[in-house]
C-alpha cells in the first residue's frame, strides 16, 4: 500500500492539530509537516516534497491561492486539495484556477476528508458536494460545435486531442499511458504540449476549459 505524504496548512491551531490527529489514524497516510499560514505551506512543500498540501485558503500574511500558485509552480508533482470554509463560488473557481486540484469544505465529515485526500492523491479533481451544482453549472455551458474545431481539433494533435480527454476524465499521467500504450514520459510530453497550446496553466484547467466546449461530452 502507498503511503500519502501529506502537509496540513492551516491558521487554526486546533483546528490543524485536529485535523492532524484524524489523518494519522489512516494506516496509508502520514503528515510530514505543519503550516500556519501559507509561506510556511510553501517552505514545507520544498522540504518535504509531500503528495498533498491540504490548504486553507484564508491566512494570514500569504493566503492559500498564492501559496497554491507559488508550489503549483516550483514543484507541479504536489498535489493541492484546498479544505475552507467558503462557499463563495469566486473562491472555487480561484483555487482550481491556480492548480488545486480539489476544493472541500470543512464542515465535511472526516471520512469525507480523507477519502477526498485519497482521491486528489490519484490525480482526480474534487469538489464538494455543497460546491458541486455551482462547479458543475459552469461546466454544462457548452461553446457552439465549431468552437472545439477552432480551439482544440486545430491546435491540438489527435494523439494530444486523446490525452486531453483522459485528463479531463481525472486519469493519472500512468493510467494514461497504460491505456494509450506509451511511456509515462510520453504522456508527461503531451500534457505539457496540451497546456502550452491551449495556454493553460494546469490539468484542472484544462480540463475544465474541455467540459466547457462539450469536448468530452
């Protein structure tokens, strides 16, 4: 079984340590470090090179979005899952925006925390059941037929047209490749050529800005 590394960032001591507690009970993860505010969350992603920095968004001095931004940037393989008390759609929007990779609320029982830890851990995108009608809304819009011919059958090569649908599916870099047949640095190629052409800076974004268009429809 994997063990999930994970780094808990949260301004509320309590709340932190309690959270804490809760993971540790879980045989496949361990927390590796703590953070109060979201340069700390930064600095313990560099130390630590965890799988997942659980992320408040609210903090003082850096918040959440930039300290997302900042480890999306300088290291790409650490997953985010933001876990807020907001509700405000912006703030969704914003956090996947940015590269996190799944946005769940506090008031979320523990089982669901975890599992939507384990999932994030697996490349899936998550969005908690409170925020999933507003998410979901914004995805059911798609652009005319003749906008994904413009956007994505223009720019993107079948093959890279394939592994966009994969992404937005929530399939792993090595699913992935088990599917296509390829190497995972292949698929790890063609990712980075499907965000540099459609100017995107992240899987979540990429995907979302398929399910828009009804690419994956």
């Amino acid at each position: 079984m994997d063990t999930i590394r994970v780094v808990v960032a949260d301004d509320h001591d309590l709340f932190r340590r309690g959270l804490t507690e809760v993971l540790e009970e879980e045989d496949d993860i361990d927390v590796v470090g703590q953070a109060a505010d979201g340069r700390e969350a930064s600095e313990q992603a560099g130390t630590h090179q965890p799988d997942v920095v659980m992320m408040d968004l609210n903090m003082p001095g850096q918040g959440g979005i930039e300290a997302t931004a900042y480890i999306g940037q300088k290291w790409p393989d650490v997953k985010v899952l933001v876990l807020t008390v907001s509700e405000e759609p912006n703030d969704l929007f914003r956090a996947l925006g940015v590269g996190a990779l799944g946005y769940v609320l506090k008031t979320a029982s523990p089982s669901e925390i975890v599992d939507a830890l384990r999932q994030v851990y697996q490349g899936w995108v998550v969005v908690s059941p409170a925020m999933a009608p507003r998410f979901m809304a914004d995805l059911s819009q798609p652009a005319p037929k003749d906008a994904v011919a413009t956007e994505i059958d223009t720019q993107l090569t079948a093959r890279e047209q394939d592994v966009l649908k994969l992404v937005a599916r929530g399939m792993s870099n090595a699913e992935i490749a088990g599917d296509l047949i390829v190497s995972e640095n292949t698929v790890k190629t063609h990712v980075k050529n499907v965000l540099g052409k459609l100017q995107m800076k992240n899987r979540a974004e990429a995907a979302a800005y398929a399910s828009r268009l009804g690419f994956i429809g």
